[in-house]
C-alpha cells in the first residue's frame, strides 16, 4: 500500500508516517529528512540547498524530484511508500504520478491532515526546543505555513478529487487521528 500524508509544517504527518511504517511495514518517504542529510553530510547538494532549507523556502523541484526517484524504483519499497512532505508542488504530484506509473503503482490514500496557524505554531515552538531544528524560528513557522498553503493549493486540488483523498482534523489528538487513518485503510 502506497500513502501521501499532507498537510502544512507541523500537521503531524511525520509522527503518522511512524506510525504507518509500523503498522504496513511501510518505509517513510521524508523530503525533509533526506534534505537534512544532504546538509550534514556536506554534499554538493546539501551546498546548493542550506540557504533555502534554513529560511523555510522550498527546495528545487528538481532536487527533490532526483533525490526520490530511486526510492520509487527500488523493489524492496515498492508498494510500502508512506510519503511525508512530499509532494509540495503541483510539478511534484505530476511527477510523481509519472514516477508511478512508470514502476507499475498507484498511490492508495491520500490524508490531508488540515490545521490552523495558531496550533501549528504552538507545535512547532514545542518542536523547537525537543528538537533544535535552525528552521523553526517563529517568523520563519509562519513563512512555511503560508508559503505551504499558497504553493500547496494546487497539489490539494490535484488529490481532493479522488475518492482515496481524505481530510483530518489534523487539531485532534495524536492517537485520535490515527484512529481516523486505521479506519479508513482497513476496509
Ligand atoms: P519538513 O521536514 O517536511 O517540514 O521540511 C523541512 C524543509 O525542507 C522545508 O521547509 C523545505 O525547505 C524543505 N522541503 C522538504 N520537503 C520538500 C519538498 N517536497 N519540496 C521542496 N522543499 C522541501
């Protein structure tokens, strides 16, 4: 089963894609992750990309869409994609439908889990201390989050058409959405 968590900084989709990893024996797919790698190990790219990760813009569509395309091919995860934090533009969800097809899969559900600015930024100042993360400064959680629902907008447009999209309180506690999220994948 292949799955999309989305939803604005914060959301909780990566501690979803914990949990769905777990339970599907699935294997997270985190944009954000696999580009905070390329900064530590010091790579060309993680060069190219420091300034924009640290002031919460985007990365190239092009950079993520190079870094995720061997996951998709690779036997061993076929089928076992949980995607968190990608995709995130509307080129990205294109591509990735053509990084699918091209490897025989389909994406089961798509879960948006919908949340105000004031919870997010509330999480994120949590997540600030637990984690120490340079890109989660106040300014720059609000900056993500609206630069998030602006470009995002489109890629929502692209999914809610489908009858495997669904919307989640993403306000409701941890165990409450994936209550929601169990439901809707055990049918
Ligand atoms: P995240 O951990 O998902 O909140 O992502 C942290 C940062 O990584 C974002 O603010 C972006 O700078 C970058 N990033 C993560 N995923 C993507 C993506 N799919 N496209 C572009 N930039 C991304």
């Amino acid at each position: 089963m292949n799955i999309i968590l989305f939803g604005p900084p914060g959301a909780g989709k990566g501690t979803q894609a914990k949990y769905l990893v777990k339970k599907l024996d699935g294997y997270q797919i985190s944009t954000g992750d696999i580009l905070r790698d390329e900064i530590k190990k010091e790579s060309d790219i993680g060069k190219k990309i420091i300034n924009d990760m640290n002031d919460g813009k985007f990365v190239s569509d092009q950079i993520v869409n190079e870094l995720i395309s061997n996951i998709i091919f690779d036997p061993h995860k076929k089928n076992r994609l949980i995607f968190d934090g990608y995709p995130r533009s509307l080129s990205q969800a294109k591509n990735l439908s053509l990084l699918l097809e091209n490897s025989g899969q389909i994406i089961n559900h798509v879960f948006f889990l919908n949340v105000n600015k004031e919870t997010i930024i509330k999480r994120i100042e949590k997540r600030k201390i637990e984690e120490k993360r340079s890109d989660d400064d106040l300014d720059i959680i609000i900056k993500r989050y609206d630069r998030y629902m602006n470009i995002t907008k489109p890629v929502l447009d692209f999914y809610s058409k489908n009858i495997n999209f669904h919307e989640i309180d993403g306000s409701l506690k941890i165990d409450q959405i994936t209550n929601k999220i169990d439901n809707l994948i055990d049918v």
